[in-house]
C-alpha cells in the first residue's frame, strides 16, 4: 500500500436513473433498508465506461455503494452515490488509521511492496521526454492527462524544465483503467512526441487521434512495466537511483531531490 496517499477524484458523470426512494419516516435505520443498487443496475449506469460490474456493497462512507469492476483483466474500486447521478474512483480513508478501507479489502489481490525500480528497464524509448534531454539528471514521471493531480503536476514539471537545465524529465504516459479517454490521448502524443500536444492534452484540450498500432504497443508496454513493478498510481515518480516516490511535488522541491538535498 502506498506510504502517501493518492486521491484521484473523477469528473462526475451524469447518468440516467430513478431518483432514489426515502423512507416516510425519514432516515433513521440501515442504509441498505432504502437505498439499493444490483449489479445488473450497476452495469446499466456504467455501460458508457466499458467496465464489467463483479460485485456491489455498502461503502465504508454512508452515502456511496462501493462497486469492485473489471477492465482488461484488471479489477479496481469505484464509487456511485446513493442518487445513482455520480461516479467517483479513489480510495476512503480511515481518519483514525490514516490507511484506505474498503468493503472489497478481501477481494482485491493486494499491490506489490516496491519502493525501487531498476531504471535500466524502464521503457524509455517510449517516454517523451521534457526539459533537456541529454541532462546529467533524470526522473521519470507515470502520469495521465486525465488525471486531475497529474495536471497539476504537469504545470511543475514544465518549471521544472525551466529551472533546471540539466534535467531529462521522462514522461511514461501511462493511462489508468478508469480514464477511458486518456488512451488515445497518449496514443497521440507518443505517436508524435509532440510537447505542444502534450501540453494540450494535459490541459484539457483537444488533440488528434492516434493513427499507428505502434503507439498502442507502445502504452501497452508502460502499462505492463508499471503494473510489474507496483506502480498503480498517478502521478509516480522514479528518481535516478530507482526509487519511487508516489504523487508529485513543486518544481524547487523535485530540483533539491535531484540534486540530493
């Protein structure tokens, strides 16, 4: 499980469904005694996403049916409210433990311990690469357009560029299961190692599709690394040495860590 916590919190999505029934008496009892979701109702709401539903329990959090689905053999956690009008994907965590908790703990396979990778077999033939690319210094960033602290991060790694001339920032564009859209989104960019187009994606705009089968078989090949090595997460950094450093930090502080400070 990661020391530092990723909350990677999705744009809602409006779906079609009956509003939810409430008791006459009003809210009192068990959640469950007003508030239902099967799972062939479940698939319904999420037909759009391309994921098959596996199971549907209460979460932790009132409010929220926790749904374990699957995508290309891969199983994650989502989240509907009880209204059955949004989706969100992350993780709940105790305020007590400061740890995730999940109506599914027992069913998910449990993430690789890995704090290190070995950077000679990283793909980075497939990374874009920012800043200075024959840099003494170099850093290698999971990330995806679509998710919202990866924007965020975007932004630091072009200061980054800007601070820190000897610096090659390695992109691994590496789009999780549940941003659907970010596929060919890197497909694009890795197709053309275009910056400009980097940019564009990272901010939300629009951009080309892909056009080569090569740039699939390219995010497929980040995507198998990463999954390999106990990278689920975004955005995750490797430093030179190999060791993985979950989320993103401000350019002066990701300057000083390579700098050893």
């Amino acid at each position: 499980m990661f020391k530092e916590l990723i909350f990677t919190l999705a744009v809602s999505l409006i779906v079609a469904s009956p509003s939810f029934a409430m008791a006459k008496d009003g809210c009192g009892g068990a959640c469950n005694v007003c508030h239902t979701l099967t799972e062939k109702e479940a698939a319904g709401l999420l037909k759009n996403i391309g994921v098959t539903v596996k199971s549907v329990k209460e979460a932790p959090s009132k409010g929220l049916f926790e749904l374990l689905v699957e995508k290309d053999n891969k199983q994650g956690i989502i989240f509907i409210d009880y209204g059955k009008k949004h989706l969100m994907q992350g993780m709940i965590v105790s305020l007590d433990t400061l740890q995730p908790v999940s109506a599914h703990s027992q069913d998910l396979p449990q993430p690789k311990q890995v704090t290190s990778v070995d950077v000679s077999k990283i793909p980075v033939d497939k990374a874009v690469i920012m800043g200075n690319p024959k840099g003494s210094k170099k850093i290698y960033v999971f990330t995806d357009p679509d998710c919202p602290y990866c924007k965020k991060g975007h932004l630091e790694l072009k200061k980054l560029a800007a601070i820190a001339p000897d610096v090659a920032i390695h992109v691994m564009l590496y789009p999780l299961p549940m941003h659907p859209g970010a596929y060919d989104k890197c497909r694009t960019v890795l197709e053309t190692k275009s910056l400009e187009l980097m940019d564009k994606a990272f901010d939300g705009k629009d951009i080309p599709k892909p056009t080569k089968d090569s740039s699939k078989a390219a995010i497929e090949e980040i995507i198998k690394f990463a999954n390999a090595n106990g990278i689920s997460g975004t955005p995750t950094m490797v430093m030179p040495d190999g060791r993985i450093e979950v989320g993103m930090r401000d350019a002066e502080t990701m300057k000083k860590m390579l700098e050893g400070k």
